[in-house]
C-alpha cells in the first residue's frame, strides 16, 4: 500500500518570501502521479500542482513549482513570493497509474504573515 | 463548469441517530469519491463509484455506514446509526477518466456528532 508522508505540521513565512513544503511517499511502482492540493478555511480542496512521474521536468504553475526527486520519493513544493491568499492547509497526494485511489498526507498547515 | 455541489453545509447531530448527505458531481464525471477528513487529518477515502458501480468501498464502515450512485450521476452517503468518531468533513469528488486526470472537490459537508 502506498503512504504519504508530510512531516512538517506546521510553517509560517513573511509574505513575498519563499517556503518550501516537503513530501516524501513509498510505493513499489514506477508510474504514478503526485498533486499538492491547497484547502483553505472554506474547506474545498483545490489543486495546486500536478506531476507525472514519467516527466523529469519538474512541474511549475506561476509561483508553484515542485522538486521532484523519484530515486528519493520525495515531492516538495515551493511557492515564491507567497501572497496572503496562500494560508491554507496543503496536502500532498498520490495516486498509482491505472488505479483510480487518490492517498493523502496529514497535511501542512501554512501561513503567510503579514 | 459548474463544481462540485454537496449539501447540507453543516449538520448536528446525536449519537445513535442517523444522517445523510447528498453530492452532485461535475457533468460527465464518471467516477465519483466520498472521503471522510478527521480535524487535522487528510481525507481518507470511503468509497468509490464509477458510473453507478462500486470500485473500492474497502475502508467503507459498512456496519453503519451506506453509499449508492443510482443513476450514475447524484450519490448519497448515510451513516446509521452514528457515533461519536463520525465527526468529520465529508468530502465528495469527481474526475473524468483517464489516468492523469485530477480529482474536483466539492465544499464538504461537516458533520457534528454530540
């Protein structure tokens, strides 16, 4: 079974500074797909960023990007210039190719601080 | 595109007594979540349909708690009779198919149980 590790419960940043959230995961298949998705107070999930895993190049979304590390399974993304509508819990996910089952972390909550 | 819709927004309840909830998702969407998000924790999921068949209902409580997706659009999530631990945000999601597609979430329904 796959897990999904975020180790980091809680950040903080000043805004326009950059913050990076780590994620790492376990899974024995080599195709797959990863998401950071952000979900604010009103709960909603929304995704953030999408990587696939037969992509080397690391996935960006304006000031989202991620590093994308397959030998080390680790996924963390990066937000640059980070803007009060960024505060949100963000989770990081997995889902194998084929397999429809989306995995979650336990998220990280962040806040951008005036 | 119109979202994901689930209602209610907010339900209380007593234990023993049972709940409800109802989720439409995006048009087209053939394969429709429900997971469960304990406070502080990522969702889990409950249950998965696509079209109006099960997929995965593994972590489903299926002593107390029920799914269906009739017609293959609308689902409906019924926990009976409800304990203490119900207590969560109940998150409805839909996706296209095809691999790489994401999940779209809907606004969750937070369930107290007193």
């Amino acid at each position: 079974a796959q897990t999904v590790t975020q180790s980091q419960p809680e950040m903080s940043v000043q805004e326009a500074e950059t913050v990076t959230l780590s994620c790492t995961y376990d899974t024995s298949e080599n195709n797959y797909y990863l998401f950071w998705y952000k979900q604010p107070p009103s709960r909603q999930m929304i995704l953030v960023i999408r990587q696939e895993a037969y992509k080397q190049q690391n996935a960006t979304e304006n000031r989202f990007s991620v590093n994308f590390q397959k030998a080390a399974k680790s996924f963390s993304l990066k937000i640059s210039d980070s803007q009060l509508g960024d505060t949100a819990m963000y989770f990081c996910a997995f889902r194998g190719f084929g397999n429809e089952k989306l995995t979650f972390g336990t998220g990280t909550r962040l806040t951008i601080i005036p | 595109e119109a979202g994901v819709a689930q209602s209610p927004r907010y339900k209380i309840i007593e234990k023993r007594q049972s709940v409800a909830f109802w989720c439409n998702p995006i048009s087209g969407h053939a394969t429709l979540y429900w997971y469960q998000q304990i406070l502080g924790q990522g969702p889990k999921l409950l249950i998965q349909f696509q079209n109006n068949g099960v997929v995965d209902d593994s972590q489903l409580p299926k002593d107390r708690f029920s799914a269906e997706r009739l017609k293959g659009v609308d689902s409906t999530l019924k926990i009976q009779p409800a304990k203490l631990e119900d207590s969560a945000v109940y998150l409805c999601a839909s996706r296209v198919q095809g691999s790489g597609s994401p999940l779209h979430f809907g606004n969750g329904t937070r369930l107290t149980v007193t």
